[in-house]
C-alpha cells in the first residue's frame, strides 16, 4: 500500500540529515576550485532561502574550513569528508561532458543517537558519504511525519584502495525493508536502474531527475514529466540536491506535488550555473516567492483530498506556474561579469564564471593528496 503523503506543515521544522564535506573540483587534472559540499549544505542552502525551518544533523572534521548557518557536529578525531570530482571537457572545451568521484576522506557515520529527541514535521535523508545507517533511517522514520530520501544515501559503496564511487542494487543495500515507511524517494536518471522503479512506486513517490530534461515522477496509479527551466551548465554538482529542496520547500509552502517538482527543477536550475554551493540573488528569492504563494492561493483546493493526503493530478494553470517561474529566473540572472568580479583567484585563472558564496582557497588546501584518474562514472554528490 503506498504510504499516506501528508502535506508538510508551515508551523513546524523540518530535519536533514548528512554530514558536509569539502570538495574539489577538478577539470582536466587541474584543481579550479574548493567548495563546500554535501547534499545538506545544498538543500539547507535552498530551504533557508525560502524562508522553511530546518534542523541540520552533520558532522565534520576537525578541519572544516567553512562559516555555515547549521552549526555541525565536530568529530575532533577526525577529517572532514572529502570527495575529489573530476571533470573532462567537452571534444571543443564547452561545458562539461563527465563526472567522476572519489570518496578520499571520511568524518564518519550518524548514529540514531545523534538525532534530536523531538519530532518532525518532516525529514529528509540524504548522506552523501555512507554517513546514514540504516538503524539511523528508520529512527527519522520515527520521529519525522513523512521522509524524503535520496537514493544516494541508501546505494552508494567505495572502492576500499582509493574510494571510487559505486552503487549497488537497493536490494542489496540494507536499506530495502524501510521502503515502504518513505513518502519520497529521489534518484537520478543514472540511479534509477539501481532502484527498480517499478516496485518502489508501489510504496512511496518517486522522482527520477534527468537534468536538461527536467524530472519524471512516478507513483502507484500514474506517472508525470515536469517541464525543465533552460540553463547553461558550468558545474553539475548539487543540482539534484537543489532540486529535492525546492521539491520539498514547496511542499511546505502549499503547492501541489507536480507544482512543487517545478519549483525543484527551477531551484536545480540555478545551480548548474555557478561553481560549488550557489548564491541565490535575494530579488530572486522573493520574487520565487511571491510566485509560489500567488500559486498557492490559485489551487487552495488541489494538494489534497479530504483526508488531507497529497493529489498527484496535474492542477489547472501548472503551465503557467513554469513560466511565471522562469520568468522570475530570466529576471533575475547575474550576469557574468558579475560572476567573475566575485570570484575567488583560482576560479577566475580558469576562466570559469561562479557566483558563490561558500568558496574559497584554504591555506592547507584540501586536495593535498595526489591526484589520480578514475573510470568508474557515478552520480551527483
């Protein structure tokens, strides 16, 4: 039976769980850049924009290098998780063709202990690293009213010589028996064979990103593609992470499901345009917004039935949410010179435009370790 889809509440918070790490981008066998990285940093980063209460549980090392507004968990034994991310250019140099990763360091596991005593109005699970255990799962399962899951959480393994990112079955994970408990779960297009779609759809909602070509939700009685919002792509990193906040804020917000995936694709959108975690432009954050509660107030009756359960039908006047939303986009893109008059020193000897915040050039940089080149591909961090 597909779990019952509550409509998160605007009066209580929200908890996400997965550790942040460093990251180093690397392009071509050279490092452009260090950013702060983890699906948390990604979505909290989303869900603060837009005003949704969050608590975090992450943990790091005792050589974090970032100012963050989630205060994590300092493990004083041992380093921040570290993923290296190699990129190769296109055959002419545009845009990026291929991702790989490597797992090079790891802070460690959240135990169920780490988790608040309270509950939840929601929670979303979405380790990066290995960090969430299936007993600390099945505790958020307790404690949050409804979940969302990152099917990376659950399918990542890593190479034990030098930490190659791979994915295993579901069923293989560990992870299987706490399917039918999820409300959400996410995955990439690249993941998604890894998840059998077919049967999970017959527990909880999922949504499979395709990146240029938006998203596809499927569940028990139907299935949806939800429009994308064009972009040019500079780094790939944490656009599905976005994306699940977006997904997720709008929920809490009021839209409807296939409303709110837009939101999701808008907010991964933005993404792939700067470098590491993204800045979002405050004009466009309330004019994201004032669009989302307009909406809001147009479809008072179409998120859910009468036992308060989630409608995943298509509401009237979706096609013009899309381009309300892409509209507040066009509006309010920084343009690239901005970008590179903000950037830090390496970014702009690379000759790559980011507009972020959160990304820096350490005095012991983090990407001591030589570098070396990988074959496996995987999916997002």
């Amino acid at each position: 039976m597909l779990v019952e889809q509550k409509q998160p509440s605007m009066g209580r918070r929200g908890l996400v769980v997965g550790n942040y790490c460093h990251d180093v981008l690397i392009r071509n066998e050279v490092v452009v850049g260090e950013t702060l990285g983890g699906a948390a940093s990604f979505i909290s980063n989303v869900l603060d924009g837009v005003s949704i209460r969050c608590d975090l549980v992450c943990k790091v090392g005792f050589d974090f290098a970032y100012s963050v507004s989630h205060p994590p968990i300092v493990v004083p034994t041992s380093p921040t998780t570290l993923f290296h991310a190699f990129f190769d250019s296109g055959s002419e140099g545009e845009g990026v063709a291929d991702r790989v990763l490597k797992r090079v360091r790891f802070c460690g596991a959240i135990e169920p202990s780490d988790l608040p005593e309270s509950r939840f109005d929601f929670g979303m699970a979405v380790g990066v690293a290995g960090e969430i255990l299936p007993e600390t799962l099945e505790r958020m399962l307790d404690i949050c009213e409804v979940v969302f899951v990152d099917i990376q959480a659950l399918i990542r393994v890593f190479d034990s010589s030098d930490g190659t990112v791979r994915l295993v079955g579901l069923k293989e994970s560990g992870f299987f028996h706490l399917l039918p408990r999820i409300g959400f779960l996410k995955a990439s297009a690249e993941e998604a064979p890894y998840v059998d779609v077919e049967e999970a759809r017959k527990w909880c909602c999922v949504l499979i990103t395709n990146g240029e070509k938006g998203c596809t939700l499927f569940w028990k009685d139907g299935e949806m593609q939800i429009l994308p919002f064009p972009a040019v792509q500079i780094d790939p990193t944490g656009a599905g992470d976005s994306f699940l906040g977006g997904f997720v804020a709008g929920l809490v917000h009021g839209l409807a499901v296939l409303d709110a995936a837009l939101l999701g694709n808008l907010f991964g959108s933005l993404t792939v345009g700067q470098i590491g975690l993204p800045k979002f432009e405050l004009r466009l954050l309330q004019r994201v917004k004032d669009e989302v509660q307009r909406r809001k107030m147009q479809c008072l009756s179409c998120c859910e039935d009468s036992n308060g359960d989630l409608k995943f039908a298509k509401p009237a006047g979706h096609q013009q949410f899309h381009s309300s939303l892409a509209a507040a986009k066009l509006m309010s893109t920084v343009p690239i010179h901005e970008c590179l008059r903000n950037s830090s020193p390496r970014v702009v000897e690379q000759g790559i435009p980011q507009c972020s915040g959160q990304q820096k050039l350490l005095i012991n940089p983090v990407y001591e370790e030589p570098i070396q080149s990988v074959e496996v591909r995987s999916d997002e961090i």
